[in-house]
C-alpha cells in the first residue's frame, strides 16, 4: 500500500510492547510493539494527553481552587470543555455551538431523547437498527417505558435480510417510508458496532426529515473514524463517545451535538447550571437561563483529567491534518489489511458460506461481514469464524493474542480488527493476517 | 487547640505555595505552603491520588484495552468504580450496595428525581431550603415543569426567619407538618453551601417519612465533612459530588445512595448497559436486567481516571481512621478559627449587627452566619461583611488573597473559610485571623 507521506504518527502515541500485552509466543520481540488493532474499542494513549493530564495535575498541586479562572496555561477549568469544542464540531462536521463535551454516551442520549422523543398516539415508534449496542436496546425500551408505552411496540428494529448480516440502503429507506407517520425518531448508530457498516447517514437523515422524523445517531464508532458533516445533512442530534478512535482513554468524556435550528425551540428538559449563561453563572440567579445551542444540555461541572485526555489527542488530530488525511490513510489501511485477509486459505467469501457450511458443518475458515466497499464502512472489519457456534473463534483470538494481535472479541463468532490511521502501519495489517494463518493452521493441526 | 495525634496528615498532601497562589505580599515566604481554607470548594490534591492516576496512564500506555479486564494492579476498569463503594458506603452511613460510584452531582440528582419524584394532584411539592445551590434549584424546576407543573407553585422554599440566616429546626419541621400532605419530595443539602449551617438532617427525615414524603439530599458539602448515617436515618436517596472534602479534583465523578428498602420496587427510569448485571453485561442481552442497589442507575462506564484521583483519596481517609476522628480534628479546627476571629476587634456578633448597622451604616466590620453550636455545622465558617452591599468584602478577600489565605467569595458579602480536617493546621488558621486583621487595618487606614 501506499500511506500517505505524513501518517501513522506512531511516535506521538505509546504503544504496548508485546510482552506488556501478555505476547507470550514472540519472546524475542517481546519490547517491539504489540500489533493493536483495538482502537474500534479503546484507543492508545497518544503523549501529548499524558502531557496535558500530568500538567493538570500540576495546576491542582499547585493552585487548586484557583485553577478554576487563572490558569498558568490559560486554560481555566471553568472554560476547559469548551476548548474541545471546535475540533469536535469540525471532526462531526457542525458548528461550534452545535456540539458540546460532556458527560458520557448513554447519558447523553437519554438527555437528547428526552428533550426530542415526544411520542403522540400517531407519532410513536423509535426506528433502530437490531442488535444495536445493548445501551442503547435498555435506552430506547426505558424511554418507551417512561411514556407508558410498550418497548415491543414501540422500538421499530431493521433486520438485514436472512443470511445477511448487514443492512440494505433500499430496506432502511423503505421502512422509513412505509411506517414514516408513526416514527417518532429515527436513530441508528453511525458505524455499527459489531459489523463494521457505515450506515448511509446523509440518505437516512434525508428520508428520516421527508417523513416527519426526528432523526439522531448514536457516533460511539462513527467519530474521528469517518467523515461526517452532521449540520449539512440536517441530522437533529447526535451523541459519541471519545474512548474510542478520539483516544481520550478508558471511560473519557462523551460529546453531543444538536442542530442550531433547534436552538428557539428546544429547551434542555432537565436543566443544571452548567448549561446556564457563563456570564452569570456564577452570580447564580435562581433563573435558569440556557447557553444557547448544545451547551445548554450541560448539567454539571465536567471532569477536568478527563478533557485533558481528550484534548491531547484532539490536537494529535490537528497535527494530522484531521479526518480528510486521516480518512484517507484509514481506507488504505484497511483495504490493506482486507486484501490480505482475502489471500488467507482460510478466508470464504461471505457469499459462500451458507453452501460451504451446510448445516453448520465444514472446515474452520472465516469470512467478513463487513460491506467490502469503502464508503459503507469505517476503520473496522468484522470476522465471522467458521462453522459458527463452534468455538473457533476463541481459539483463534486466543492464539492471535499470544502473538501480541490485539483484537475484539465479539461472543459468539466475531472477532473486530481496526486498524487505525493515527498509529497502525502496514506492518501490523501483515502480522495480524500472519498470525491469523498460523492460528488456523495450528488449529488445524490439532484436530487432525 | 489540642490536636488528635496523628492528624493532620499534611505530608499526604500537595500544598501550593504562596507564590503560586499569588500571594504577592509574601515575598519571604513565597516558598511556603498557602493557607488553603477553600476545601469545601476543591479539595487539594493528596498524593496518593496524584500516584493512582499516573498508574492508570500507565496501564492505558502498556496494556490498552487489556485494563478493562486484566490489570496488573488488580484493579480492572470494568470493576474499578466498586473500588470506590465500600469507602463511600461507610462514610456515608450506608451498605455498599446502596452506594454507586457514578456520573456528576446534577445528573445524578436528575436520575434521582427522575425515579422517585411521581407528582401526584394531592402530592406534588418539592420542599428545598431557599437559596438552594443554583444548579439544584435549576434542577427542580425543570423537574416540576417535566411534570407540567408550574415552578412557583411546586418548588417549596424554606427561608430563614426575618432577619436571621440560618433555618430554625422548628420552622423546618413545622412546614413539613402542616404542608407534609402535599409534599412529594423533601430535599434539602445536608450542608448548606452558602451558610455552612448542618441541617438536622435525622429529624427531618423522620419528619418528611412521617408525613409519606420521600426524603433525599444534597451531600455536595456534606460528604466527607460531617459524619453521616443514610440508612440508619431512613433517608431514600442522596447525591453528592467528591471534588469538595473527598478531595477527587476537579469536576471529579460523583456518587449516589439509594436505601436498600427500594430495591423491589423501583427501577432506573432510564436505564444503560453499565447498571446491568455485570454477569451478564458483555453477554449483551438485549433485556435490562438491573443491578440491584444504586448500582441499577449506572448508565455509562465511567472515566477510570477520575476515578482513580477519588480513590487516592479515599485512601487517604481510611489511614486517618475514617470519619470519627476527622470530624473530631474537623470541629477543633473550626472552633479554633471560630475562637480567632471572635477575638478579631472587627468581629461583630450576630445578634448586634442589626442594631450596629442601622440602615446599612456602621464602621467595617463582619459577623459570622454559620452556627455556634458545632452540632450544626461542618468544617466551614461563613463570614459576613459588613456593612453589606459596601464592597468591603472584595477588598478583604484580595487582601487576604495576597497573604496567600485562599477562601472562597460569594458576592456580595460573604467569604467562607473551611479548614479541613485532613490538611490544614492550627497555624493555618492564625493565619487567616492574622491577615484578617491586618486587611481590615489596612482598609481603615486607607478609608481614614
Ligand atoms: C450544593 C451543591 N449542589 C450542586 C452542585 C453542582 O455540582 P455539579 O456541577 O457537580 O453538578 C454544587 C457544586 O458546587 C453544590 O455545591
Ligand atoms: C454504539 C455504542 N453505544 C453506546 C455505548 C455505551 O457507551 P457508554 O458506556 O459510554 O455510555 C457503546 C460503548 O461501547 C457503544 O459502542
């Protein structure tokens, strides 16, 4: 493959060694670095958010409650989550007063549900893909609930076709059209959690907005992996995650952004004052008197390691030239490490399987679920290990982690590999097959 | 003052300088610790926290993903919050399953509200102290107005007789007596952050239960600062937040209680992957099926490095031997400042100021609106400036600012000083009526 000249930037980030991530068959490279292609899950730590968490340690050491307005790095505590503000909105393609850091994902969505779900005995249903990320299963059904309604009724959920694993544009857009007038809201995950698909959000949003919807997006896998431009495609709301492609470390602070048309109509439906005006928030009248636009969904005070981490690593983003650099990088990474796959003896073709694996039999292989063309995926491919429901797949995360191949495993079959444009080179898309191959053939070995 | 032996435990922690604080008048001193009487505010930073933290970064730079379940301190992320509940179980007066390690103080107070604040046409009030902490008084009325129920008439304030600043018990218990019928929720802060007054908050609580209300509180200034008997009390709910007396930094997570006798009957109104049966949670059911106890309202994984800051401290309290002694050093600490500025000749008490200051006249001066009784109060003294609404408070305050003595300034007259147990020292608080003095001094002679 041919990288872009400037990226990975491997050396602003640390890398787990091979023998830090418990490596235990490469004992000679054992200080080389661990082949992570994780970041779909947690992101590394990229240097300069341990240089920005160790200098707000310091400021609290040495000034504490004064760190709040007069900071010797003139980031003020009071104002910290708002220097996160304009990366995040040019990372999801927003204005600066559509987006705001804060809180975490399920959090947020709830917030964003509450202020936009207003079931009507017409106007009801919630439109979600199925098996969307469990959180967001008890969300939807909870918010159901909170109005009285009954989950099963009320959470609409696209299935992808049988023997499919992912879901058709012509389908989303079909059922959006067909039970339009009873969708209330229409929110779906960005990039799907489990199959890696990169849903096509400006066609959905659009169909969504024609029926009458509110529609929203859950970015937990979506953010800082593909380019997205929510203000132009008239997406409402949305909400992320930052522990995942933004690096901002394990349970870091979240994001959420709301369109600016929403900002006469729509008020936060429970209100703390730090979505109060700045200016007089500390004056505290006993008015509530919203910032104007997502900032006004502030509740509390946010945790100021937490922006630090995250702040190191949105400046890392800048450093790269941000997501057009880095979406390109991220498609020939991935397309890489895909094109090796498909040489594996091992790999099937998705479209093979159901007759090479009748009834559940045949020899171990994979396949991958993920859509093959680029602009209906992320950084992320799904492997779906063969026959399914064997136990295949543990072994073979198993063997891969002994050779310091750091996926996800997904029960029962799946195992997610990303490499990421910020820190994954060529030479771990060649490892990860490599030893994705001796997996097989040892296991292969062992049943003969 | 007689000292308990072991306390403080200054050595455990960071204590800016004066020169870092900006105490430009103290020039020979400049590298001497400040007089940080601001820990009702932010709790300074002890050394053990500033040590779990750096641990953490370290495990995210040589593990990844790996610390969610495999930690080389034992201290999975996926677990680590519990870490955190046996420590605020006992210093709050609970079982460890009625406490959860979770989210901000407003947003918990939101959940709070959210499951067990059910209006009913008889029974709908919200009875608070007035002048409640802005963002608590934001958040009821945007609770009340979630119910479509006008503010003004829901939200239930309890103000201090003519004249007087603190709430008389007997005027707390009468209100809930004679209104008890029509008074869903009773909540106050168990500290009022303004006043420093402790309020009875056992006797309310059987007052409130009496009468069927639901009784919950705002421990924001109480946690860590007085000792506490949730369960025993019968209190249903609490929240507070740990960036105050728990030390935790700023923007730091918070915590919730919920009394086990609730455990049957309510449920999170909305609910997150993070409150389900960790037995089941990366099973990923699509059915929420709640932890039982406060841990049931978790709804997103929380930031490990905030919660790593918050255990250092924790830490840090059990080798000071929890609250028992700490409340002890606590009143000493206070009663001696309290004893130091009595002695002030600029101290005027309470009961003559309103005859001292007719009309607002009268030489500067300041009185104190906290409590005597030191079953009233916590660590913090407020100080009123006199006369009021003259601006000698902001002159004090900068004059005390430049001796290097941090308190905490709430226009337009008062400054709260709050020595804290597990820090500061008897010379701290000489220091502060010292330089009190010598502020006033200075602003007769300047005025003469
Ligand atoms: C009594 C009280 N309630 C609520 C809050 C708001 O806290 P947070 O910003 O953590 O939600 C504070 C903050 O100082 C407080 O003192
Ligand atoms: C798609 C999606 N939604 C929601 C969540 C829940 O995130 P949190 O625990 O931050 O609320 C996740 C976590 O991985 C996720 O991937």
């Amino acid at each position: 493959m041919t990288s872009t000249p400037e990226l990975p930037l491997r050396n602003e980030f640390f890398l787990p060694t091979n023998s830090e991530v418990g490596a235990h068959r490469l004992l000679n490279d054992a200080d080389k670095p661990c082949t992570y292609l994780c970041g779909n899950s947690l992101g590394l730590m990229c240097k300069r958010s341990r240089e920005l968490v160790e200098e707000e340690l310091g400021v609290w050491a040495t000034r504490g409650v004064i760190g709040h307005f007069d900071h010797p790095q003139k980031r003020d505590w009071v104002g910290l989550a708002d220097h996160a503000r304009p990366y995040l909105a040019e990372i999801v393609g927003a204005n600066e007063k559509e987006v705001a850091c804060m809180s975490t994902l399920t959090t947020n969505l709830h917030l964003m549900m509450n202020s936009f779900y207003k079931p009507t005995s017409e106007r009801y249903k919630i439109l979600c893909e199925a098996k969307a990320f469990p959180s967001d299963q008890y969300a939807f059904a909870s918010q159901a609930q909170a109005h009285g309604l009954d989950p099963v009724k009320t959470v609409l959920e696209l299935s992808p076709r049988p023997g499919e694993y992912c879901l058709r544009e012509e389908d989303i857009l079909k059922v959006i059209e067909q039970d339009g007038p009873s969708i209330a809201v229409v929110i779906l995950s960005g990039v799907q959690y489990y199959t890696g698909q990169w849903f096509p959000m400006q066609s959905i949003t659009q169909k969504a907005k024609e029926q009458g919807c509110i529609c929203g997006w859950d970015l937990a896998h979506a953010v800082g992996n593909v380019p997205l431009s929510l203000h132009d495609w008239d997406v409402d709301f949305a909400v992320w995650c930052t522990y995942k492609y933004l690096n901002s470390g394990p349970g870091g602070i979240a994001g959420l952004y709301v369109h600016e048309k929403w900002n006469d109509s729509l008020k936060p439906k429970y209100s703390g004052w730090w979505g109060h005006d700045p200016l007089t928030r500390f004056a505290m009248p006993s008015q509530f008197s919203p910032v104007e636009g997502a900032g006004g969904f502030q509740q509390s005070n946010p945790s100021i390691l937490a922006i630090a981490s995250l702040l190191g690593s949105l400046q890392t983003f800048r450093k790269a030239g941000m997501m057009a650099p880095l979406r390109k990088q991220s498609i020939l990474l991935t397309s890489y490490l895909e094109k090796l796959l498909f040489q594996s003896k091992y790999f099937v073709p998705l479209e093979e399987v159901s007759t090479k694996y009748k009834e559940g039999k045949g020899p171990p292989g994979f396949t991958i679920i993920t859509p093959r063309d680029t602009k209906d995926r992320g950084a992320q491919l799904s492997l779906l290990f063969l026959p399914s429901g064997t136990g295949v797949m543990q072994q073979i995360f198993e063997s891969l982690q002994s050779h310091g191949v750091i996926g996800d495993e997904r029960q029962p079959d799946v195992i997610r590999l990303a490499p990421i444009h910020l820190y994954t080179n060529e030479a771990d898309c060649e490892a990860a097959a490599q030893y994705l191959n001796k997996a097989f053939d040892e296991f292969e070995a062992q049943a003969s």
